[in-house]
C-alpha cells in the first residue's frame, strides 16, 4: 500500500475521533447560550478529569496564591477556553497510553512531549500571547503522528529508527527517506482530521519547518523552540537522538532575547513536575 499522512490517520482506529468528554466540552464552550457553569458541568461528569484539573489548578503551573477547592472557581480563574484545552491535554495522554509497536517507551515519549508543551506555554506567556493553553497543547501533541505511525505500520517505523542511528542523522529526515513523509505531516494531518484550529495542527505539521510557505508562524515558531530546548535539557525523548538544528528566522519571528532562554530553562524545571504529576498517568510517571 502507498501510504500517505492523511490515509495512515484514517487507518488508525485508535485515533479516529476526538475524546469524548472534549468534544462535549468543545461544543459547550462555543454555545454561546453556555454559561461558565455549564462547562463546570461538563468537566464534572467525568470525576477523574475534575481531579486532575483541579490538581493542575492548584500547582506551579498557575502559581495562584489561594487554594482552588472546585471545578467552578477554576473555570472563573483560569478561563473556559484556557481549561477547555487542558482537558484536552489530559484526555489525549489517557487515550494514547498504551502502545505495543512503539520503538520507544511510552514514558520517556510524554514527558518529551510535556515538557515541550511546559516551555512553549512559558515562550507564549513571555511574549504576552493570548490562551496560552494553545501553545501548551500544540507543544504536548507535536510528535503525536509518531504514536500513529507505531500502531497502523510499526515496522516502517522500526526501519527509521534503525536506519538514523545507523546513519547518525535526524530521525525525522529519516522517516521521510524511508516512508516519504514524517510524524510532523501525520500529527497535522491527524489534528486537521480533528478539526482543531489550523494554528494548533500547522504548529505540530511544521514544528521541523517553521518557515514553510503557510505555515501558522507565531505558533509554529514556539513550538520549534520548545522542542530544542525539550531535547537540549533531555526530558524523555520521542525517539530522536540529536538536538535537530534552530531555523534562525523562527527565533527572529518571535522577537524574544536570548537573555530569555535562562528564565525560560529555570521556569521549566520548576513547573514541568507539577504538570507530570497531574497530567500524566500513574503508569507514566
């Protein structure tokens, strides 16, 4: 079979829709009858994913100064579409725990990604972005067409593991020689099947080519950095075995200093083990 990106996403029963409770939360959210009360609701019915939402509330991730005691009070604090996403954030590590054809372990694959959610989240705060949850979200799932290439064609995923070790190159630009494209082209691919806005499914299709015609920049830009520094610090790893190379106009397009990096390094050892604890699964952990 000619495998294309879009064709392995549809070949992926574990992937073929969204988790439930984001979709009912999702549709909440963007009913404009819908109160902050509403959504409490939903996020209520599932006890497991109000826990963790609360438990989130409550770390340095936000840093607030007064316990959070319900579902309520964290919506009004920290917002519906902000706490809309971070459901999602949970729901999708849950649904993707368990993979038998993966070439590495589904431990060290979620803290990468969530450590490259924490530090894209902390890029878009020092750049005054709004709902920073998106970047947080665009960061977690930036590898996630790699867990679909280990469930619908675990050999040819082998192969380029294999083949970039051997070679001593990037793994991404091996998946292309020996599958014709790479997990970034099936992690947008997946996230446009999801109809998730085209800044979250550019940032995660381009986050190797953050200068590519069409591309959503800012958000694409983010993503490319937190995954350097994701990779450069070594929490977990997806699979690949280099710090893949800075595209210099990405960093420009941000306008940050790099004085920033030190902050944003420091923040990052900070807030990532509350986000571990809260967001990943006990097995994970």
């Amino acid at each position: 079979m000619k495998w294309t990106a879009e064709k392995l996403v549809l070949e992926t029963p574990a992937v073929a829709s969204l988790p439930g409770v984001y979709a009912r939360l999702n549709e909440t959210v963007n009913d404009p009858r819908s109160s902050s009360r509403d959504v409490a609701g939903v996020i209520a019915e599932d006890t497991g994913l109000a826990a963790r939402l609360l438990r989130l509330a409550n770390s340095a991730f936000f840093g607030f100064p007064s316990r959070i005691d319900t579902i309520s009070r964290a919506v009004s604090l920290v917002g519906t579409r902000q706490l809309r996403d971070l459901a999602l954030a949970t729901s999708i590590v849950e649904q993707f725990q368990g993979m038998p054809g993966a070439s590495v372990s589904m431990e060290s694959f979620w803290r990468h990604s969530l450590a490259c959610g924490v530090a894209a989240r902390i890029l878009a705060t020092y750049r005054r972005e709004q709902n920073v949850e998106r970047f947080f979200i665009a960061g977690l799932m930036h590898d996630i067409g790699r867990l679909v290439m280990f469930s619908t064609i675990p050999e040819m995923a082998a192969e380029a593991f294999a083949e970039a070790r051997s070679k001593e190159q990037l793994l991404y630009e091996t998946e292309r020689e020996v599958i014709g494209f790479d997990h970034a082209d099936v992690g947008g691919a997946l996230l446009r099947h999801w109809k998730l806005p085209v800044h979250t499914s550019d940032a995660v299709a381009f986050h190797h080519r953050p200068g590519v015609d069409g591309a959503t920049h800012t958000d694409t830009a983010i993503v490319h950095v937190a995954d350097l520094i994701s990779n450069a610090m070594q929490i977990g790893s997806s699979g690949e075995q280099f710090v893949p190379p800075l595209d210099t106009g990405a960093w420009q397009h941000l306008g940050l200093p790099k004085d920033i990096l030190t902050g944003t390094l420091s923040e990052l050892e900070r807030q990532y083990q509350d986000a571990a604890i809260t967001i990943l699964p006990e097995a994970l952990q």
